[in-house]
C-alpha cells in the first residue's frame, strides 16, 4: 500500500487531512532508494498522516491544491539528485532523459526544483503551514555556495526558497524529531541536523562558529575568494556530530543558523528503516505516463550500508550521508532479500547488494564512531589509516548466504568497489576477489579510479595506481580460474580543477599501456555545491597548500581534454 498521493486515496484512509505532505522531483518511487519515499514511510510509521505529491505541474496552482493544506508542514526536495545536475550535462547541454520520470522524457523536473515548488506552495496557499526543505539539493546548498550554473556564489537556499527550515544529511531522526515539536507547539530550533534564518538582532547561540558573511564570500575578487575557502574550511571542520559546534552566517539582514548534525542512525534503527513496508513500485497515479527506468537498477537491489570512509574531494556523499559507515545486520539484510524473492517481478537476480563503495561493508574504525573521531585527518588518503583495518569476511559471509537464499539465481555486485580496501586487507582480500569473480560479477565490474597522475589523485583525495593494477590483475587470474569473461569498467575524470591537457595525456598513456583499453566512460568534471573540489574550481587555489590551480572553465578546453581520452567516434 503506497503513501497517499491522491484525494480518493485519503479519503479512503479515512483521513480528513494530511498532517505532512511531501513534494519531490522525482516520480513516487516506493523503495527505500527514494529519499522521499524513505522520508515518508518513517514518519507514516512515527504516527503522522503523511501524503506525496511526487512532480507537481508548476504552471497552476491545481496541482499542489489536490490535497488540501496539510496541518503541520510541507516538506520538499528536489529529488535523489541535485535538479541543476539532473537537467543540465556538465558541458551545459540539456539532458533529454530523466530516469526518475515516468515515460524518460525530462520535461517534469523544474530547474532549481526546491526554489520552484516553494514559491508554488506559498502562492496556492495564504496562509502557508511551515515549509521544510530537504533532501540532497537542499543539503548540499545549505551555506553560501559556489553555484555553477549561474557562475556565482548563491545564498544559502533557505533564503532564496523563501523555507522555513532545512533538514539535511540522512534526515529520518531529525524530521521525525521535528515533526514531534511541530505537533506539540513545542520549541523546534535546538534540534540537530537542521538550519533556520534569525534576525541579525536575535540572541546569540551559545558556542557557535562565526562564517565569514555571504557579502564576503560572495565578492567576486581575490579577497572574496579567500573568504570562500575560510568559510568552506570552517564549514567541513564542523561536520562530526561528535563534536561539531553551530555555525552562523550573515546573509543580508538575517541571519543563517546552522545545527550540528544528527547522530547517525544506530545499525538497529537502519534496520528498522530497511524493513519498512515499501511497495517496490512506482505509485499508479504516474502510470498513463509510462514506466521508470530508475527501476532496472535499483528495484531488485539491497542497500547494505551508509556513509564513506572515501571523502573524495569531488563527491558529495561524506557531505551528505558522513564519514562513518554504518552497516545493517546480515539477518536484516536476508530478511529483505527474501522479500525481495516473493515479488511477482522477481526473476531471480539481485542486481546489487552495496552501498556508496560495495566493499565498506561490515567493518568500522572504532576512533571515527566515538568523541575521538579524527578530525583533519582520512581514512583512506593518502593510503588506508592503520586504525581502520578493513575486513571483508562479513560481506564474503553475506554474499555466500544470499546465494542460497531459495529463488535466488545470481546475486551481483554492482554499485562499485574500492582495490585499495582490497589491498589493505592482508587477511581475506584475495579470497574476496575470488567470491566476486566466481559469483558476483555480471560481466562487467566498476572501478572508479578517476586519474593516474600523481597531483590530480592529491587533489581529488584519491589513492595512487598502484592497488588498482594489483587489482586488475588478481581480478583478471580469477576470472581465469573461474572459467569467466569479464572485464573492469574504469571511471574517469578529465578537466578536474589542477589538470592539464600534460595531465590527460599521461593518463592515456596509463589506459593504453597498463589497462589496455581506451576509456569510454569519461565524465568532464561537475562543480556540484559544497564539494573541496567545487572549492578548488571557484577560487583556483589548492585550498589544502594555497597553490595556484590550473582550472580548465571554458566549455572548448574541457571537451579538448575528454577528447584526449576517448577514442575518436567512428
């Protein structure tokens, strides 16, 4: 049974009116890789009403009106992606396909889609319940941001959405939270996880890092750079829910008020989350519009952890979901995929079982989950930390048992995994590639190892070529004894900020003499909001050394150092 999206729908729960009605740009996906859906069913199951409406039409006021106003808040998101990301290609073309749109055409997700459907709730409804934003575009943006597509530093989006609040990261124990203070009339501005706008004039909080103000980081000189980077490094320091303090920000004549974040769910509520009742299926009010191609990949697949030891300075996870990983229990984990078996669509394969990086799963440095986390330093950069000591005897022993789950055919690994996790698994790495190649590969596994030049894996906070190649080749004698074709997939990034075209060469030289191929699956770099990398593009600087940086910005000069890479089109 889905959420309610439709009036028929509440009326046949009985409800008179929704207490919480969720908004997203994405089409109503009932799994737990949908952030609304997840959203939705752990407040349906705190007690609150809660309703979807997935993808409204911003050209009326109609659509958003179809349920009534709900009694205690609207929340938003723009969707599992950034919605700038989700329409527009990092060289600027306009995407045509869309997979979390029923039918593929992307003709339903407005730009700066949380912008756009707050100002439609505000204006199809006078006066408006609370507006709570949420959600990757939200929570990536939640500072002053360099914003790419305008070229611009842009105010924190609370302010530009015109919201009341925002929830970011993985947001089930502060909204859940929220919602209760909401409910009782009860003071919500102490809760963890969250930001709000306070008069420039309100007391001040107690503890609370000072952010250089949007007037200075959003200045377009030297100085205004500088003060972009100081903002950005306080920002990043203050993101341990161990021992982060609150941060506050002048923007105009208000100012933001950043919470500390919130604990991490425990492994016992991330199973409670898991186990859930999601329908597995895309709500039938999209249905005349046609299916959703997200569902090829991510129906038939089990999340078996959260978070990245990785923090790679180009992605967004560590910022959004943390550093820590947090892994479900194997009984959690079985119990989904049995359930997973008796779906009428169910064929017998399970298209992934993973995370963020498949290979995180089942070990944790007992440091990072404590109030001695360790801040300034990493755990797998330069090289993997010795007090993390990766093991992968859980998942080998999780993997095992999901192939003898009956109904189960293939079980893959699809979602990427990590050979230096391998390498520093002196114990049980080989056996682990000996599992994947034997059982757990569907022709084809991804690495993600970006480059191969030593000063562009610095920036990105990648580890060197050396574990890659040793892992090629074990993956590759495995295979052998396996009586397998298979292959590497192998990601790679070209105008990173720090590389030149000197760069791309050596990189080619790399895939054509030590990987034997020439590489197809290049992406151009994409500054996506509250990223070190992003950091990197806006100001030119390494902010780590202060190093001036080579940034290729020009849409000719970015494609130039792709097309050293890519073999040339037939």
């Amino acid at each position: 049974m889905f959420l309610p999206s439709t009036a028929e729908e509440m009326k046949r729960l009985g409800w008179d009116a929704p207490d919480i009605i969720l908004v997203s740009g994405d089409a109503y996906l009932d799994t737990p890789f949908s952030g609304v859906a997840l959203v939705g069913r752990v407040l349906s199951a705190a007690g609150f009403r809660t309703a979807v409406i997935a993808q409204p039409d911003v050209s009326s006021a109609g659509d958003i009106r179809r349920l009534g106003a709900p009694r205690l808040f609207w929340g938003v998101t723009g969707g599992c992606v950034d919605s700038m990301v989700a329409n527009f290609t990092a060289t600027g073309k306009r995407r045509r396909q869309d997979d979390f749109t029923p039918g593929g055409a992307n003709d339903a997700r407005p730009d700066r889609a949380v912008i756009a459907y707050c100002n439609l709730i505000r204006a199809a409804f006078k006066p408006c319940a609370p507006i709570v934003v949420g959600g990757i575009e939200a929570s990536l943006r939640r500072v002053a941001h360099y914003d790419y597509w305008s070229d611009a530093v842009r105010r924190p989006i609370l302010f530009d959405a015109k919201a009341d609040i925002l929830v970011y990261g993985m947001a089930e124990r502060a909204i859940v939270e929220l919602a209760t203070r909401l409910r009782h009339a009860r003071d919500w501005r102490d809760v963890p996880g969250i930001c709000y706008a306070a008069p420039k004039q309100a007391p001040a909080i107690p503890d609370a890092v000072a952010l250089p103000p949007f007037s200075a980081v959003a200045a377009k000189t030297d100085a205004g750079r500088a003060a972009f980077l100081e903002m950005f490094r306080l920002f990043s320091a203050n993101q341990n829910p161990h021992t982060a303090r609150p941060l506050v920000q002048e923007v105009d004549t208000r100012r933001l008020v950043h919470n500390p974040p919130a604990p991490p769910l425990s492994p016992d509520e991330l199973d409670a989350v898991h186990a859930l009742p999601f329908a597995l299926d895309t709500h039938p009010v999209h249905a005349p519009k046609g299916s959703v191609r997200a569902w090829d990949t991510i129906r038939f697949a089990v999340t078996t952890h959260r978070g990245c030891y990785g923090e790679c300075n180009f992605c967004a996870i560590t910022a959004h979901q943390g550093r820590c990983v947090t892994s479900r229990s194997e009984k959690s984990i079985l119990g989904e995929a049995a359930r997973l078996t008796r779906h009428p669509r169910f064929r017998g394969v399970i298209t992934d079982v993973g995370g963020p990086t498949a290979n995180m799963y089942g070990f944790a440095c007992a440091r990072a989950q404590s109030l001695s986390a360790c801040d300034g330093k990493r755990c797998l950069f330069p090289t993997a930390c010795p007090s993390l000591k990766p093991d992968h005897t859980a998942q080998i022993a999780l993997l095992r048992k999901l192939r003898e789950l009956p109904g189960v055919r293939h079980v893959f690994v699809a979602s990427g995994i990590r050979p230096d996790l391998i390498a520093a698994d002196t114990s049980c790495g080989a056996r682990y590639i000996e599992e994947l190649a034997r059982h757990h590969v569907s022709g084809q596994l991804k690495l993600a190892p970006e480059h191969v030049s030593a000063r562009v894996l610095r920036l990105m906070g990648k580890p060197g070529a050396k574990s890659l190649l040793a892992f090629k080749a074990q993956f590759e004698e495995a295979s052998r004894k396996a009586g397998k074709r298979q292959f590497l997939t192998y990601y790679f990034i070209a105008a990173h900020p720090g590389c030149t075209d000197e760069d791309m060469r050596e990189l080619k030289r790399f895939a054509s003499q030590r990987l034997r191929l020439a590489p197809e699956q290049v992406q151009v770099f994409t500054p996506t909001p509250s990223t070190w990398s992003t950091a990197m593009y806006y100001t030119a600087a390494d902010p780590f050394t202060g190093e001036a940086l080579h940034v290729a910005k020009g849409l000719r000069e970015k494609q130039a150092q792709k097309a050293l890479l890519t073999p040339p089109a037939p």
